[in-house]
C-alpha cells in the first residue's frame, strides 16, 4: 500500500479534547454541567501537556541525531500541538466570557472582577488576611540572581511594579502565589442584591491584596501564569532492579521536572513576558496564552447553590436483582451474566468480593489492580477474606498513570493484612481487569470469574462506562487462571490460550486471524463486516489491515472515543470505513470487537485499545462472548449508539467533529436511550432470573 493516511496520534487527541469542549460550548447542555466540561477539558490538557507534549519537546531537545529513528518530524509536531491548542484556547476564553458568566447571571450567579463595593471590598481584605496571607510567598525577580522555584500547576500572580517615589526607577518584576490548594479557588462574598449569588475567584482576592503586599509600590500590571513540569517517569521499558523503589523516588521527582509550559495570561505585555522567558530559561515552544485564569480543572469544584435545574437529571443505577438479591455464586452457575455501567449498579461486583470474603466455602480470591478507589469495599472485602483464612492474592500494578502512589500505599495496606501481593512486571504494564474466586464445594473444585472492560473502582464506576462479564464457563475461567498463575510466578504457561486472548502470548494473532478472516469472505463474494469500539486507534499494522479490509470490500464500523489516527472514507483506502465518536456525560470507556464471520459471529469484549502500547508492550486480555443473549445485548447497545444523532460527530479526514445528523426526525442520545432500553430489560427480567 503505497498511500498510508495516518493522523499522529497527539493531534487526534486534541481533537478529541475539543469534543470535550464542545460540550461546554452546547446550550443544550445544562449549565453546571458546561462548567464541569470546561474542568474536564482543562484537567485533560495539563495531563496531556505534562506526558505527551513534555514529550516531543525533551526529542525536540534532544537535537537531529536522536530523531534519525522517528517516523515523524518532533518540532513540526509540536509546532502543530502549539496552533491547536492556542485556537481552542481562544475558544475556551470565549465559551467562559461570552456564554457561561451571562447564562450564570441569569440564573443568579455573578462572578464579580471589578467594581467591588466598600462591603465587599473589606471582606476581601479581611478573608486574604486571616486565611491566604501566609502563602502567598512574594518574591522580587532580579534578573540572573534570583529565579524562584514554581511549583508544578500552582498558579501565581506575575507583577509589575513602580515605586512611588521614584519616577526615574526601572519597573520591578515580581510573583505572588495564589494558594488555591489551600482553600476554595471560589469564595461566596456579600452580595449585592438578595436573590443573586456573588463570587470572588482567588486570584483576585490575591490581586486585590497585593497593594497591601507592596506597599511602596504601584501595581502597574498583573497576570495569571502557571508553569507545568514533565510528569512522565521514564521507567517503562526497564527491566532490571528494584522496580517500586524507583518509582518512589521517580515519584518524589515529579513534581521538580523539566518545564514543560508556561501558560501566561495572554493579554501580558510582550516585555514581561520576555523577562519571565529569561528568568525561567524558557523557549519560545514552552508558551501557552491562556485567558486571565488558569488552573480551570478547579471549576470541578464550581459551587452550584443548590440550582438543581441546572445540572443533568438523575440516571439513579439500575440494580441487576439476579445478583444482587440471591447467592451470586448459585446464579453465576446458572448462567453468564454481563452487566454495563453505570447503568447497572456497580453492588454486584462488591457483593462478588464481599460474598466471597465470607463463604465458608471459598479458599482462593484473586484480583488484578490496575486503579482503585481512594475508599474501596472491594480492597476492604479482600482484607477481611484474609482474616476468614482465605488465600488472597492480588497483582498491583504500580505504573498506572498518575496513580502510582495510591496502588503502592494500596500494595502495603493489603500486604500489612495478609494479602500476598505481586507488582509490576519492569518493562510491561498489566492492564488486564481480571477477578477469579475457587470455591471447593462438596469436594469439587468450582471458579468464578469476572472480566471487565474497566478497573475496581467504584467511584469511576458511577462515571465510566463499561462492560462486565461473570461466568463460571471453565474455557474462560481455567484460561483466567492460568494468567493469575503466569502474574504470580513470571514463568510462561505451558498450555496456550485457546479462549482469551492474552498480551505478549496470542492477543494480536487473535485479532489479526479475524480480520484476515473477514478480509477471505469478502473476497469470496460472503458478507463481511467489522464493528470496533474502543477508546483509542492508533496501532499502524492494525490501520493498515483495516484499510486492507475496506479495499476487500468488509464494511467497517467504529466508535472511537478518543484518538483515532485511522481516517476513514478516503476512495480507494478506506471508503468502506465510518466513524463516530460519542461524547456525553459518562465517559465511553469499553473495548469491543465484532467479526461477522460467515454468520458465526465472534464477540469480544477487552481491556485493550488498539494501540501499539496495548498491543505490544501490556498485558491486555481478549474476552470472547459464549453467551447468545449476552452477544444480542452487546450488538443492541452498539446499535443504539451507531443510531445516536446528539451526541455523534463524525470522525473523517478533516477532523472538525462535526455532529452527526441522521435520517431521523427524532432525536436519539445514545446513553439515555441505553438507560431506559437496559431499565426495560429488568423491568420485564428478560433473560437475567
């Protein structure tokens, strides 16, 4: 294939970014939840900045001679990331000042910048001096002699000030730290009128206060910056030593890294921010304008005064009775059992580590932990197992993203209880989601399995969607254990994986035996289709077997939540390939692969995006669907989700996320039409007694 179309797969991230703030930007939405979008994206961004683009830039750094291997040009790239985000900032700016602060006075909201009144004014003074006085560290710049240290994503107030005295003086640069990790970045003050509530945002506490701070000067100017630091930890592909010492101390590192932005309120002189370059040793590519505040992933914490109305309505979870209600294991024996939440209630999974924590019957609990909940039942039921004189055994992968330190301090507390605990293997993540429990019941030994597209974590649970299979099928479980045998002893099974598809042993000949597959039909003049959905598309030889399909003539359908380097429907390449992605107020977040396969179609749920990481360097579990009326579930919920024409944008060669628009009059938004199709299912208890 001489022509390859292919997105880098950062820049198709962003425009999964702007999906997000798409959201933000919908009136359709309610208004606290445009709030909570902004937050969502701005949150998402520091994260990307802080791996991804703190990436390209240490290559950019890196000079020509360790760039020969790359199949992409890092400057030009970053360049790109560079033009997109100051766009979508300006955006950003715009939705906040044009849309979201009118439509909150509307509704009785004012956040007040100017125009204090003398009641405000002093409750101002007063709240700064009994509550942010002690933080906010001034500091007087002086160029080559004093450069402070700013803390990762604090923000900080960047000064111009004039003595008073002395008209002939230079202006003086200086910072004030805004300590918003101190108190709430949004402070209720006296308002002006009974029926309206006014807020003050911190920073203007703070810059109100500065007058107080320098006293002998004159504020000439002030802006907002925040400078974020490489957070990647560069352990990946060791494979040697004490891996959990080196991410402690790799962890304590994290925040004093490399600069990877300085996000500057873009309305700051052109002068002050050629001296903060200088102070900071910063180069032209580490600038991000921004509006006046940054730090928008705090409008998490945006107060909503009880305005009920402007928030989305309640999708209370729906409680899946066959589990719930009886002995999970007896119904489990009965029959596979797959749930989707956070449209079911995530109390079975708990009841299945809680049931099994105190079944007499019970000898071996077993778990992978890729993320789990600050306070978690399911960690508490695994402790408690221990205390019963059960064998529990849990996996803890420590190189999870961002949760590093909660999986180690996890680790120990599961340790100090008895649990054994294995941890990561160095060089390859375990992202596999993956529970077994052994029962030994009137002298036979019975496995219980749960696989999940999603991880334990209970309060990602009410906010992710995901689906989750219990079985007690001995193909699926007997292949689990083998797995769990493999994690603990790090010695490759002697059997193969004939059902699951596992990372590092048969995952990728499974997927590619089902495209080739798919690809032989369609030469063959038999029907032929493809469905994926997944969170990411990037893995190249998979795109080009894709696209190899699309030439046979297999129709190929795809979700793509977030980056999709695949461009569909080009002639000739890919004309056979369409694309969505959906987002909405829960966070898509299953992997599932569909081959029609001569009528004998083949279902897999997965822990896997078809990324090269996923594909090549993880271990990641392939999960095949046995169950007819669980196959006809997962082929329903897809098909509301290809019929959705609210919440689908297109996703195509010219990456503007367009919405999806249909032949429908009637409008369908997938995940409330998948709350009340699966609300339907119990209320008539099809197929789950």
């Amino acid at each position: 294939m001489k022509i390859f179309p292919y997105i880098h797969r950062d820049i198709s991230w962003l425009s999964f970014n702007y999906r997000v703030l798409q959201e933000a930007k919908d009136p359709n939405v309610p208004l606290m939840e445009r709030i909570k979008f902004l937050a969502i994206y701005s949150s998402n961004l520091d994260e990307y900045f802080r791996v991804r683009v703190a990436n390209h830039r240490n290559l950019v750094r890196a000079g020509k001679k360790a760039q020969k291997d790359l199949t992409f040009e890092p400057e030009k790239v970053l360049k790109q990331i560079l033009k997109i985000v100051n766009e979508q900032q300006i955006e950003f700016t715009r939705i906040f000042e044009e849309e979201i602060i009118p439509d909150l006075v509307t509704n009785g909201i004012n956040i007040r910048r100017k125009k204090f009144s003398d009641e405000q004014i002093e409750f101002m003074t007063e709240y700064f001096h009994n509550h942010l006085q002690p933080f906010v560290h001034p500091i007087i710049l002086i160029e080559d002699k004093i450069k402070p240290f700013l803390n990762n994503a604090n923000i900080y107030l960047a000064l111009q000030l004039k003595e008073k005295k002395n008209e002939a003086a230079k202006p003086l640069y200086a910072i004030l730290r805004i300590p918003s990790d101190k108190t709430s970045r949004f402070v209720e003050i006296p308002s002006r009128s009974r029926n309206v509530h006014e807020i003050v945002m911190l920073d203007d506490i703070v810059r109100h206060a500065a007058q107080f701070i320098f006293p002998g000067f004159d504020i000439k100017g002030s802006y907002s910056i925040k400078l974020t630091r490489d957070a990647e930890l560069y352990i990946d592909d060791e494979f040697s030593g004490d891996l959990i010492s080196k991410v402690k101390k790799s962890l304590s590192k994290r925040n004093v890294g490399v600069a990877s932005r300085l996000v500057y309120d873009r309305a700051m002189p052109s002068d002050f921010l050629d001296y903060l370059k200088r102070a900071f040793n910063l180069h032209d590519y580490d600038l991000s304008p921004e509006g006046s505040q940054h730090n928008n992933s705090d409008f998490f914490a945006f107060p909503k005064f009880g305005k009920i109305n402007l928030t989305d309505t309640e999708l209370p979870p729906l409680h899946y009775q066959a589990l719930e209600s009886s002995d999970i294991f007896r119904s489990i024996d009965l029959r596979d059992h797959m749930l989707y939440f956070p449209y079911h209630s995530y109390e079975s999974v708990i009841k299945f580590f809680e049931s099994a924590a105190i079944d007499p019957e019970v000898t071996h609990i077993k778990i992978i932990q890729y993320r789990v909940a600050k306070v978690s039942r399911i960690m508490k039921a695994l402790m408690q197992a221990v205390k019963n004189g059960k064998q529990v055994t849990a996996f803890i992968e420590i190189k999870a993203r961002f949760d590093e330190e909660a999986n180690i301090k996890w680790g120990e507390k599961l340790e100090e209880a008895g649990v054994t605990v294995f941890y990561s293997m160095p060089g390859l993540k375990v992202h596999s989601k993956i529970a077994l429990v052994r029962k030994v019941s009137k002298g036979k030994t019975l496995l219980y399995s749960y696989l999940s597209t999603g991880n334990f974590h209970e309060k990602t649970a009410k906010l992710y969607t995901d689906f989750g299979l219990f079985t007690s099928d001995t193909r699926i479980t007997h292949e689990a254990m083998r797995l769990f045998r493999y994690l603990e002893t790090k010695r490759k099974p002697d059997q193969s994986f004939d059902h699951l598809g596992v990372g590092q042993f048969n995952l990728n000949k499974v997927l590619e035996h089902a495209v080739k597959t798919e690809i032989k039909n369609a030469k063959h003049g038999k029907p032929a289709e493809i469905i994926l959905k997944l969170n990411s598309l990037q893995e190249k030889n998979m795109i080009k077997s894709l696209y190899k399909a699309s030439q046979a003539g297999v129709k190929v359908k795809l979700i793509v939540r977030g980056i999709c380097s695949l461009v569909p429907g080009i002639k000739n390449i890919s004309e056979n390939i369409e694309a969505i992605s959906i987002v909405d107020r829960f966070l898509e977040h299953p992997r599932v692969f569909i081959f029609h396969n001569d009528g004998d179609e083949k279902i897999f749920i997965s822990s896997a995006d078809w990324m090269a990481r996923n594909l090549h360097h993880r271990i990641e579990t392939i999960v095949p669907i046995y169950d007819k009326e669980i196959q006809k579930f997962i082929r329903d919920i897809l098909n509301i989700q290809f019929n959705d024409n609210t919440k689908s944008r297109i996703l195509d060669q010219y990456n503007d996320n367009k919405y999806k628009v249909g032949d429908s009059d009637l409008s369908v938004r997938s995940q409330l039409e998948i709350y009340h199709f699966i609300k339907r299912r119990l209320e008539l208890n099809a197929w789950v007694s």
